[in-house]
C-alpha cells in the first residue's frame, strides 16, 4: 500500500496541533519500558521524536530508524545523536524489517495504518526479533469503547485504527502478555513482553 507522507518540517506542528496529548504519548511511551535497552528499533521513526523520548531514559542505547519517508528518516538523523544511530531502513514497516535481535521494539502512531491482517503478521515478526525478554511498546490511535472518545483525526484509507480489545488478542496471538498502560480518549499506550 503506498502511503502519503508529511512533511517533516511542519509535522510536529501539526501531530502537535491534532493531538493535544502527543508529547504525554511519547513519555509515557518511553516510561513504559522496563528495560535495560542497549539496542532497540523505533518502527514509523518520523522525525526522531520517540527514539529521543528512549534515548532520554537510555542515553547509552542504540537504535535502528525505519520508516517509509526518506525525508523523514533524514530528519530524524538529524535530530538523534549520531552516535546513537546504529542504522537507518527506508522502507514498508512489513517489507523492510530489519534482521538482528533488539532489546525493545517502539512504535509511535504507525501500527494503526495498518490493515488488520498486516497488524497481526506485523506483530509475529516482532516477536522473532526481540531478544529473551525483550519488550515491544505502542503508542497509537485505537478504537474507543465510546465513541465520543475518538478524538484524534483520521484520514480516510489511511487510518485504520482498531480496539485494544483485538490489539490484545493479535498480541498474544504472537506470543506476547500485553498489558495498556496509558491510555487517553482514542490514545493508548501498550506494552507487550
């Protein structure tokens, strides 16, 4: 599926604008991991912001950026130290998994472009690539129980967010124990070990 993709120099701004609460997304993302993390892979990267929220809580780790946008794979190098980089994929979050075992895997408002099926085959490579006891954390759109609840704006065959309800059950369909540990409106936040 190909995908429209922002502008990194404006994306901020505007995520910033249509959800109120994306800064608390990502510390709570971050805050979710129990770590240790040495090396960890941040899926749908954009411009840096949740690999930076990690690397503030684990200034030693090492990450591997993966997104579709090159520009945003180019923003977010600028904006992680350098140091920290261990490699960057340009690619489809199925199709481009990169190989090697990661302490932690984080995503931050990609999964839910996916479709349901790409979801769950998305979440059985995860758990190949986490080392023993590794942790895979999720910030990201759901589905609330209510819906005055769904908040954060959608695009139209872009979007597909689901409930955590099913979220959960593809999760332990692929092996993990996941548990929300945030959660806000249509927000939530969702650690998986």
């Amino acid at each position: 599926m190909t995908q429209f993709h922002f502008d990194p120099g404006s994306y901020v701004q505007m995520i910033r604008a249509e959800l109120p609460m994306y800064d608390e997304l990502q510390n709570q993302l971050a805050g979710a991991l129990t770590g240790p993390v040495e090396m960890f892979l941040d899926l749908g990267t954009g411009t840096g912001m949740t690999s930076r929220a990690v690397l503030r809580r684990f200034p030693h780790a090492s990450v591997v950026l993966l997104d579709e946008s090159a520009a945003m794979i180019e923003a977010a190098q600028r904006s992680v130290h350098s140091d920290r980089v261990a490699a960057t994929v340009v690619g489809d979050l199925l199709d481009r998994m990169p190989t090697g075992s990661f302490d932690a895997v984080v995503s931050a408002l990609a999964v839910h472009h996916l479709l349901a099926d790409r979801k769950k085959l998305l979440f059985a490579r995860l758990r190949s690539l986490l080392s023993e006891g590794g942790q895979f954390v999720m910030a990201d759109v759901v589905l609330p129980a209510n819906q005055h609840d769904a908040v954060t704006p959608l695009t139209r065959d872009f979007d597909h967010p689901d409930s955590l309800t099913d979220l959960a059950t593809w999760l332990r369909d692929a092996g993990f124990d996941p548990s929300v540990v945030w959660s806000w409106k249509d927000l939530a936040v969702v650690s998986a070990i």
